[in-house]
C-alpha cells in the first residue's frame, strides 16, 4: 500500500513534477509562443554551413575528460591506487550506475567494483570527496559567469553560499569523517575511511585544479556543440551562457536517463536573451547528454558486462 505521507513518496512525487513543468516548458517555448516550422527552418540553414569541425572536437574531448576524472581518482586513493585502467574502467562502470540512478548517487557502486577489496569501504568516501571539487569548481565558474549574465545579487549570494558550503565540506572532510566514525554500526562494519585514508591538502589542492581543467573540456564541449547548432556566433556570450548552463544543470533533481526534460528547459532558459530557435537549444542540449553521458554509459555497460567477478 502506498504512504502518501511518507518521505519516499514526497520526493518521488518531486521529481515527477520538475519533469512535468520542465516538459511543459519546453512545449510551451517550441510551440506555443514560436512558429515552430520556422524554427526548423532556420535550424537547417545553420546545419548547411561548413562547421563539422566544432562537432568533431566536442566528441575528441569526450575521452579527455573521462580520463582527467579517472587520474582525479587516482589521486585521491594515494598510494593505495590500483593501475590506471582498472581505475578507468571503474570510472565508466560509475557512469552507467549513475546514468540510472537519481543525482548520479549511484556512481561509486561502479567504482567500487573496480577498487581494490581492500579499498572499497573507502570508494563511497572518496568519491564524495571527488564529487565536492567538481561541484565547488562548477560554483565558483557559475558565480563569475551568472554576474555577466544577469545582475542579481540575490541569485550571486545564494551561489557564493552554497560554493563556501562545498569547499569547506571539501577541505575539512575529516570533521564529517569523526562524525561517521562515532556511528556503532557503520565502525562496527567498517562502512568507514580512517582518517589517514583521506587525502592530504596537496592532494586535494591537484585535484581541485584537475577538477577546474574538467570544467574547462566541459564549457568548451559546450561551446563549440552551441554554436554548431547555430544557437550564437558570439564566443564570448557562449562561454558565459554556457558557464551558467553547467551550474543550473549540476543540481538537476532527475536521474541522467530522465531529466532530458530539465536539460532542455533549463537552457531554453537561460538561452533566451540570445535566441529565438529554442529548437536548436534543445538539439544542442541534448547532443552534449549524449556525448557526454550516454556514449560513456554505454561503454560503461560493456565493461561492466565483461566482468566476471563481482564479490
């Protein structure tokens, strides 16, 4: 019997709705309030123009950025990490976890299956910790690119908070760490990182600054798929609509293989003081999903589907 009151049916009835609105959103923008005919129109006189070139070095940048967050994990097991390609392989086995699983949770289960035994109660912990740097960096990116974009202090605060937030969290982790270890079940399983498993400040200080050239693949991968599509000419204004694409993007409520809806409101949105064709937004939108997380879940399932041994 279902609990109408229960925390479980609340939060999936949340993200019904973000999908419902963000759907209706993208109707109301392609159809309603746009001569959608038109819209396809000028989307393929866009296409016609020689600029195969910018698809190509979206897809050759893919591999990159998989492989900066796969050395990111090495980093971060110190001298306990296994050799490069089980690590890799755990990375893609991640993202096809996460590719099913609400707000990419269930990544480290990928990875932890490629860790070492020995270094799997740690996986979650560290890939936490992995997870903070990106999203720091994705906030502190999204702050600088939003007062370009719109000048709303209001907005600019609530980022500066919540990116304060991450990086502390980031950088004193071992104050959560004390906290899990004075939980009985969790030392009485081990479901815990001691506290010379965590990374020390050089380590996290590389992998902020890998976390930052990551970001960078990801706003290029977006400019360059933006004005592929013909969205803008206008490089500059690209890379700041596509800066702040990335952090209202970065908090979609909806598993990756869902919040389509999410990806492609969310930049009509924030792309509609740069254009009409809403068409071609949410075409771009969804080319850099799939070649950013659909491929890599794919290849992620073929590694996965490999693997004999799965204690």
């Amino acid at each position: 019997m279902i609990n109408f009151f229960s925390r479980h049916f609340f939060l999936n009835a949340f993200k019904a709705l973000v999908f419902v609105l963000m759907l209706g959103f993208i109707v109301q923008a392609l159809f309603l309030q746009n001569n959608f005919t038109q819209q396809v129109t000028l989307f393929r006189n866009n296409m016609q123009a020689d600029k195969t070139w910018l698809l190509i070095a979206a897809i050759v940048l893919m591999p990159f950025n998989w492989l900066v967050e796969t050395y990111k994990w090495k980093i971060l097991f110190g001298e306990k990490s296994s050799r490069f390609l089980p690590l890799l392989n755990g990375v893609l086995a991640g993202i096809t976890f996460g590719f099913i699983t609400p707000a990419r949770s269930g990544e480290f289960f990928g990875r932890a299956m490629y860790a070492d035994q020995s270094n799997r109660a740690g996986a979650f912990y560290l890939s936490t910790i992995g997870g903070l740097a990106q999203t720091a960096v994705t906030l502190m990116a999204g702050i600088y690119f939003i007062g370009y974009w719109k000048q709303d202090s209001f907005v600019s605060g609530i980022a500066i908070g919540v990116c304060c937030i991450f990086l502390l969290l980031y950088f004193r982790f071992d104050w959560l760490q004390r906290l899990l270890q004075s939980v009985p079940v969790l030392r009485r399983k081990q479901w815990i990182i001691r506290e010379e498993e965590l990374p020390g400040i050089e380590q996290q200080s590389i992998v902020l600054l890998l976390s930052l050239f990551r970001y960078g693949i990801y706003l290029f991968q977006y400019c360059l798929i933006f004005r592929f599509f013909g969205v803008a000419e206008n490089f500059l204004s690209l890379v700041v609509h596509s800066g702040v694409l990335l952090l209202v993007q970065s908090f979609s409520p909806l598993m990756p293989l869902l919040d389509l809806s999410y990806r492609g409101g969310s930049a009509i949105y924030v792309f509609k003081d740069v254009t009409n064709n809403h068409f071609a937004v949410v075409v771009a939108s969804l080319t850099v999903w799939f070649i950013n997380l659909a491929v890599p879940a794919l290849i992620g399932y073929l590694v996965i589907f490999r693997k004999t041994n799965f204690k």
